[in-house]
C-alpha cells in the first residue's frame, strides 16, 4: 500500500491500477454488494434522448428548493423501452417527458465505459397518478375555502356570443372540432374568432395557458373558450395547475372550458364559468344560445308583426266608421239644425203674430180711448178751451184783468178781454 507520507518513506513502491481495472474493480464490488437487486425510485427527468437504435438515455435528478442534491444517469434498452411505453399507452408522452417526476424499478449498473448509471425496466404510473389526483384534491380544497371557483362564476355570458378568444393548440383534433362546429353551423351564424395559441400539454403548458388567457382578456372578448381534445390524466394535468386556475379565476370575462373526455374534470373546469364534456359540447352551446336568441326574436317580430296587423285593422276600421261618421254626421247634424230653425222660425212667426196681434189690439183700444179724448169730442159735450197768446190755459193765475183770450168752443170760437177774475185753490177755495 502506498505510504501517506511519500517524505518519510520514499522508497515504498507505487502500485499503479489502469483506469480499466479500477472501473472494472468498481463494476465487480457493485455487483457483489447489489446482487443485481432492483430498487423503486423516485426522481425526476432532467433531460431524455431516444437513440436511432431504440434506446433511452435519462439524465436523473433530486431537487429540494431549487437546490440539487442528487444526480445519475439512467438507460432504458429498446426491449424495455417498448414495454413500458406500451404499459404507460396514452400517458407515455406525458411522463416521458422532460420536468416528469417518475417512480421507476431499476438495477444500478457500472460500466468501465460509460460509468455509473441506473438500469430501468419498469415504471410505476399509479404513483404518478395518485400523486397528481393528490395534489388536485388539495389544490380543490384550498379553492373552494377561499371561493375562487365562484368569482368566474359570477360574471354574466352575453346573450349573444359574437366575439371568441380561443385558447389551445390549433393543430389539435379538438380545436379543430370546435372550429368547424361554430364556423360551419346550420344557420350561418358569423363568428369573430381570435385565437391565442398555447401548448395544452407538459410542463410549459400551465405557463403559456396563463400568458394566452391574460392577453386575451385584455382584448375585451365576449368569452374565452379554452379546449383540449381527449387524452390520459397525465396529458390533461396541465390543466390543474393552481396558479392557471387562479389566473383564470381573476379574469374580467366568463371563460368556457371543453377539456378532455366526459368523466375528466379539471381545476379550470372547476374556476370557470361553464365547464363542458368536449370541444364540441363548448361549440353547441354557443350556437345554441345565438340561435335561442334568434328564435326570440323572430317570435317577437311574430308577435308584432301580427298584434300591428290587429291594431292596423282595427284602427282601420275605426277610420272607416269615422269617415262614415265625418260624412253623414254633418248632414245629420245640419238635418237636425234645420229642423230646429223651421221649428223655431214657426214658433217665433206664431209668437211675433201674437205679439202683433196684442199690440194691435193695445193700440186699437188706444186709438178708441184717443178717439174719446179728442177735444173736438170734448168741445161737443160743452166744453171749451181758452187761450192767451195762442197757450192753453187751465189757471186765472196765468191771465190778468184786461188780457184778451180766446175761447173755442165746439163750433167757433170767441175772443174776449177779461173783466173779473176769480181765483180758485187746487182745493176749490176762493
């Protein structure tokens, strides 16, 4: 053995190992102490290559707080490769796949080449399955305590969908169904379409999903519609990222989720407004809304259109009868008007013949009391009438002795000069 202190002993002679023989020594020790045993263990896919020949290099780390605490290399030969991605079936993209935690049965390997490294031949999908339906129970829990999955919730869908912020990834079956479904629909509706391009699948999905659905809020669309076509809980577990769900859950416009297959459900289905089966389902509803508001209102142009045309025929006829009315009510009325001047020019030619006939008898009695009166009359019963100064006079008082009066009697007169005047009182005293 070579001496630690080479000053003290300097003779001692070196034995040297080839890099070989050490790897090879390394390789044998390895071997004695694992026995070939296989071991479960958990780590993390830093990077994968898959050979042209079939095989798969994984680079394998251990992380706690960004910090990394362990690393080693693992190799998964074609024969084994194929069984597990056969195992895994629609999930093998998504846990094969940088960022994926695994839990993995292995051999550890030493090669005088190649180093250290793990041997995989099988991976556990349940456990990554049952971490993710972990993580989601929680995540749903913590939601529902603070009420997010009500905010979305809240907000009301329009009437009338026109204006679509779609987001997914365009090349998908799903997006396309969706596309097809509202675009080409039976009753030729038109949609404004934006669409805002994002990965729907592994580890940078949730990032862009949050990118795409803030941007689009910000362009003030009717709705956003996120969709992802079928796929195993591996490739939809992108979706159940808190952070997207709390993203979704503050946006200022209702949000439409058509995610996976009937039985999936998601924390963005669970924060949004409406959650749907399929891509399809999303579409349908659109559709269906525009048209139930369509129907609407060719109901209520229906309704106007006949309730206008009662009102039309009504008032029609009312304008009919009025013009009937306009027409003969004036001859009526001056009908009537005339026979009520023939009335009362009949009563007021019988009142005015009455009144003549009065009054002719008035003036008649007069005449006969006038005649009565006269003073020819009056002179033939012996009367007469004396004069001074051409002025009848009925008092001595207005004549004095020595005037000359005229005296007419009824025939002739007299002249005479007074001689004696004898005064008599209004009460015929002297």
């Amino acid at each position: 053995m070579e001496s630690s202190h080479p000053i003290i002993d300097k003779t001692a002679e070196k034995r040297v190992f080839s890099l070989y023989q050490l790897n090879k020594s390394i390789k044998n020790t390895l071997e004695s102490k694992t026995g070939n045993a296989r071991f479960w263990v958990r780590a993390e896919i830093a990077k994968i290559t898959v050979s042209r020949t079939g095989h798969a290099y994984l680079d394998l780390v251990e992380e706690a707080n960004g910090i990394q605490k362990a690393a080693i290399r693992g190799n998964i030969w074609r024969s084994a490769f194929e069984k597990i991605k056969k195992e895994l079936g629609e999930s093998s993209a998504s846990v094969l796949q940088v960022g994926s935690e695994i839990v993995f049965k292995c051999s550890v390997s030493f090669h005088e080449v190649h180093g250290l490294g793990l041997l995989i031949d099988s991976i556990d999908l349940s456990f990554m399955l049952g971490e993710l339906e972990r993580r989601k129970a929680e995540a749903i829990l913590k939601i529902k305590k603070d009420g997010t999955h009500l905010l979305n919730a809240a907000l009301p869908i329009p009437l009338v969908i026109q204006k679509i912020a779609l987001i997914g990834s365009p090349g998908t079956a799903g997006f396309r169904d969706f596309v097809k479904h509202v675009i080409d629909n039976d009753f030729l509706f038109k949609y404004d379409i934006n669409v805002y391009a994002a990965s729907v699948q592994g580890v940078e999905a949730p990032t862009q999903l949050s990118k795409a659905i803030l941007k689009a809020d910000k362009d003030n669309p009717d709705v956003i519609v996120i969709l992802r076509g079928g796929g195993s809980p591996m490739d939809l577990d992108c979706f159940n990222d808190y952070t997207l769900a709390i993203d979704i859950s503050k946006l200022q416009v209702p949000v439409l989720t058509g995610i996976g297959h009937e039985s999936d459900f998601s924390l963005a289905d669970l924060v949004a407004n409406r959650d749907f089966k399929t891509p399809t389902d999303v579409g349908d509803f659109i559709v269906d809304r525009t048209n139930s508001f369509s129907s609407t209102l060719v109901d209520i142009a229906t309704r106007v259109g006949s309730r206008s045309k009662t009102v039309i025929h009504r008032e029609a006829t009312t304008l009919s009868g009025a013009r009937i009315i306009l027409r003969d009510l004036p001859i009526r009325i001056l009908s009537s008007r005339k026979r009520l001047f023939d009335t009362l020019r009949l009563d007021l030619n019988r009142e005015l013949f009455r009144i003549l006939e009065r009054k002719s008898e008035t003036l008649l009695g007069l005449a006969s009391t006038m005649e009565l009166l006269k003073p020819s009359r009056t002179l033939a019963r012996g009367f007469s009438i004396v004069r001074h100064q051409k002025k009848a006079i009925s008092d001595t008082h207005k004549v004095k002795k020595g005037d000359t009066i005229d005296i007419e009697l009824h025939l002739g007169s007299i002249e005479a000069k007074v001689k004696n005047i004898h005064h008599k009182t209004e009460h015929g005293k002297k």
